[in-house]
C-alpha cells in the first residue's frame, strides 16, 4: 500500500470585511498560520501551491508569495482553475508528497474580494461566460447557475422551501463559529422575502463576498508521528469534468461531481455511508443539493426533504457544511473551498466546539468551479 | 471605462471559428456545424468536431425552432449595460437540429416562461452595433 498523505497543518484568517487586508497579508496569516500549526518552520515547506487572486492579479502569484516571506520552495505552482482551485492545490500535493518530490507542500488560498473590489466583482465574475456565446446574453453567474435549478425543480421536484432550508441551516450553524462573516440567524421566511437575483435563486440561496484565505499544509505520511496535533489522513481523491460553459454541459442535472466522489470514495475503500460529515461547496443553495445528489449521498429528489427535515444539522443524520458555508461562513475566492477543507480537518481533530459532530471519523471535502464546470472531492480519515 | 462604454451590451467579436455564425446571424441565418465523420451537430462552431474530433464539417442553417429547456429570470444586471433590462430571460435553447445554445427569450412577459415551450429564433439588432444577435420568441 502506497503510503498516504496527511494534512498536518491547517488555518484560516478572519473573513469578512477587512479593509485592512491585501491579498499578501491574507496570503501571509494564513500560510504562517498552517505553518505554525503543523509545528513547522518556513524553511521546512519544500513546496508551494497557490491559486489567483482579482484584487491581485498576479502571473506568478506563488512565486510573489515566496519572495514576500522568504520562501525558497523547491516545488511551486500557482493554479487557476476557480472554485475548484482549493481541492486542486490539495490533490496535486498529494501527488507530490507521495511521489517523494516533496516532504511539506503548503496549499493557500485567499483574497480580499469584498473591500478590495467591491461591486466590481459580480462583472468580473460574469466575465466567466463565453465572450460571443453567454455575455451578449447578460448572463449573469447567478442565471448560470439557476438554469440547473430550475431544470431539477422542474424534473425532480426541488422547491423554494428546500433551498431556504439549506440557506437557514448554514446559518445557524455560521453563528456557533467565531470566525464567521454571517452570524445573524435568519429563517424560512427571510431567505423566501429576500432580493430575487435569478429566479430562483434569492439573494439568500447566494453566497457571500468576503475577505479571507485559509491554508493547508500536505505532508508525507510519516510525518505524522512528529506533528504537534492530531494527523489527519487523506484517503482519497478525485475530479470530474463535464464542460467549461453551461449550455455546454452534457447534463443539467449531473455533472463531474458524480465521478469525483465516485473516485475519491473508491480510493478510500469507502461507501457514501461511512462519512460522518460533508463539506461541500455551496456557491448557492440549489448547487448544492443538486451536487449532493448526483454524487449518490441522497437519491434524486431527496436532498430538498433532508435539508427541510433538519438532516443537515450538526446533530442531523448527515452533518453538512458545520461552518456555514459559502453561504454564511464566507466566502473569498478559491479560499472559499479552501474554507471546507480546513472545517473538515477541524472535525475530524475534534477541535470544533459547539460545532463538533459527534465521534467524527471520516470527512468528505467538495470544491467546484466554473458552472458545475470543474469538481474535486477528497475523503479524510482521522488517524 | 465612460459612461457610454459601461452602457454599451457586449459585442461578440467573430474570430476564424464563429465568421461564419456571425455574417449568418446579420444575414437572418442561424448556421450550425454538422459533422461529414460522425453526423452529430455542434454549436459552437469550431475547427473540429467535439464529438468524434473529425476535422470535415459542413455548414448548414437551422430551421430555426426548438424547445426552452431552461431558464433564468435575471432581476440583478451583472453589469450596468443590461440594468434597464431587467427582469429578462435567459435561457438554454434545444434545437430541433440537435444541439443547445443560450440566448434571451425575447418580446414576452418574463413571467410566462417555462420549461419545455416551443420557440422560434429572431435576429436582434442593437443600437451602436451592426452585428445582429440570436435571440428567441416564444412561439
Ligand atoms: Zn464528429
């Protein structure tokens, strides 16, 4: 058996609006932050990967960071790859570590979206959009989105009330995490009178625009005996893709998630059953009870009546997003999948407080980008 | 960017593979790819067949009708030049030659849209631009 990867360090910044923050201290406070945590020093990352950054926009975004703390990695590599990009950093780290290139890969992420640009950032978003074939359209990434709701409200029956139920869970559990952007507990009909964006998508089945970043650090599986916290172990993972643009997309109703969890769950020798909590990225409330269910956690239609029944809760039968999420937890660029991971860990630790689920032994991490474009899951097990 | 540029809807600009497409729209045609190899349809158009990645692909136009098979009604602009739009639909179109595109359903209360409506292609023309756009009509 191949020897498997952990995670030995992990950590988040403050989220929300930081008017202070660029994209380099977010950078910074995180990955020193991981460092820190895995007891490791600067000089023991041998490899680093990065994503992107709008406030920043940087060719060599990695690169700038090393020069900016004094890193000289052995292995560097900035992706981008958008929502997906905090999964990616993770599974090519794997990589590394198990090939022997690398003993410490740190894996960060952050931006600083909501002071840094403002209203900018729904055009620059939009901007995802086919140039001749979506923009002319005013399509916006809301109404890319809602053309998958729409479609499973239509065929398999999911409601207004079973997206709110998602919205007001996440909520609830964003106000039991200190760090959180949204804390504020709201209800059904809260998220049913908020804003229409793109039916159906109300503003608050959307995610936030936050301030943050979040870290990880990757290391070879033997570096578990000399790591100060409990190791976690990263039994599988996996990607799917389907399409870049979403009238592309061979389904409106599958996407590359269905493989990507079918992969990561396989390379751990593991059912859908056997996670005790999901971390699953909800760029709305729709994305994710339709991710849920093509990658087999719930048969179709079945999703909506859990969130609705309280399944989701930290208590429930299947403990979702016990940060709160995109949704309340916040939500900076590829950090916001970046968020997921690090929760991930922290449950599996038993770190989590109030939030903690109980006897947490297996964790299931899901970023995605683009339109349902890209996916990535990854399995963790607690040592 | 002035005010008359942010106010201004983005134009495509045709490019090797879409020529085609775009003087076809100016021209009330809505061209589409089909392939010589493997005789599926493709839209976009490009230098090969996505399908089977035959590189004989002949231009044909569309007959011009299809089915809504889904939709959005947008109530926040992405960006201020589609502001005084709103509410207005945008949708993924099949069409009857076997492939899907995006585009507004145009000329039609917002409101009445749904999955599954039969619709016919139109060919919008925008202030500032000669370049005409596929759009649909409900039917
Ligand atoms: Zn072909």
């Amino acid at each position: 058996m191949k020897s498997k990867a952990i995670i030995s360090g992990v950590h988040d910044t403050k989220v929300g609006a930081l008017p202070q923050s660029t994209c380099m201290s977010l950078h910074t406070e995180a990955g020193l932050g991981a460092i820190e945590d895995a007891g490791l020093k600067v000089s023991d990352v041998d490899g680093l990967l990065t994503a992107y950054s709008f406030t920043s926009p940087q060719l060599m975004l990695g690169s700038v960071f090393a020069e900016y703390v004094g890193l000289k990695p052995r292995v560097s590599a900035s992706i981008s790859m958008g929502g997906v990009t905090a999964g990616l950093l993770v599974a090519q780290a794997v990589a590394l570590v198990e090939s022997g290139k690398c003993r410490h890969v740190l894996c960060l992420t952050g931006d600083n979206r909501l002071t840094g640009l403002g209203e900018k950032v729904q055009a620059m978003l939009a901007d995802v959009g086919h140039p001749q074939y979506e923009q002319p359209y005013g399509m916006s990434v809301p109404a890319a989105f809602a053309q998958a709701a729409q479609a499973y409200m239509h065929e398999f029956g999911m409601t207004h009330e079973h997206m709110a139920a998602v919205a007001v869970n996440q909520r609830a559990n964003a106000a039991k995490h200190p760090n959180a952007h949204m804390k504020k507990p709201i209800t059904m009909e809260d998220v049913g009178n908020s804003k229409m964006v793109a039916s159906p998508l109300r503003m608050l089945d959307c995610c936030l625009v936050s301030d943050g970043g979040a870290a990880v650090i990757v290391s070879a599986g033997d570096a578990a005996r000399d790591l100060p916290k409990t190791a976690v172990r990263i039994l599988g993972v996996g990607e799917g893709y389907t399409h870049e643009h979403i009238f592309m997309s061979p389904s409106l109703v599958d996407f590359g998630c269905k493989d990507s969890a079918a992969t990561a769950l396989g390379e751990a020798g593991l059912k859908h059953a056997d996670v005790d909590c999901a971390h699953v990225y909800d760029c709305f409330s729709s994305t994710l009870l339709i991710c849920l269910e093509s990658m087999g956690f719930y048969q179709r239609g079945e999703a909506g009546g859990a969130a609705l029944s309280g399944e989701f809760a930290i208590d429930g039968r299947f403990p979702l997003n016990t940060n709160g999420g995109l949704l309340s937890y916040g939500s900076s660029g590829a950090a916001g999948g970046m968020f997921h991971v690090v929760e991930a860990v922290r449950q599996l630790r038993r770190e989590c407080g109030e939030r903690q689920v109980k006897d947490a032994e297996v964790a299931f991490a899901h970023t995605l980008g683009g339109i349902f474009s890209g996916h990535c899951s990854i399995v963790l097990g607690r040592i | 960017m002035s005010d008359s540029d942010a106010l201004k809807k983005p134009v495509p600009l045709p490019d090797a593979d879409s020529r085609v497409y775009w003087e076809g729209a100016n021209q009330g045609k809505f061209m589409f790819q089909r392939c010589n190899s493997c005789g599926k349809a493709q839209f976009y158009s490009r230098s090969l067949c996505s399908h089977c990645q035959g590189k004989e692909l002949q231009w044909l136009a569309a007959r011009g009708r299809g089915k809504v098979a889904s939709f959005s009604v947008v109530h926040r602009a992405p960006i201020r030049a589609f502001a005084a739009d709103v509410p207005y639909v945008v949708a993924l179109i099949d069409m009857d030659e076997g492939f899907r595109f995006m585009c507004n359903v145009i000329h039609c209360d917002a409101q009445a849209v749904r999955i599954g409506m039969p619709v016919k292609v139109v060919f919008e023309e925008r202030p500032g631009s000669s370049q005409k756009i596929p759009q649909v009509e409900l039917m």
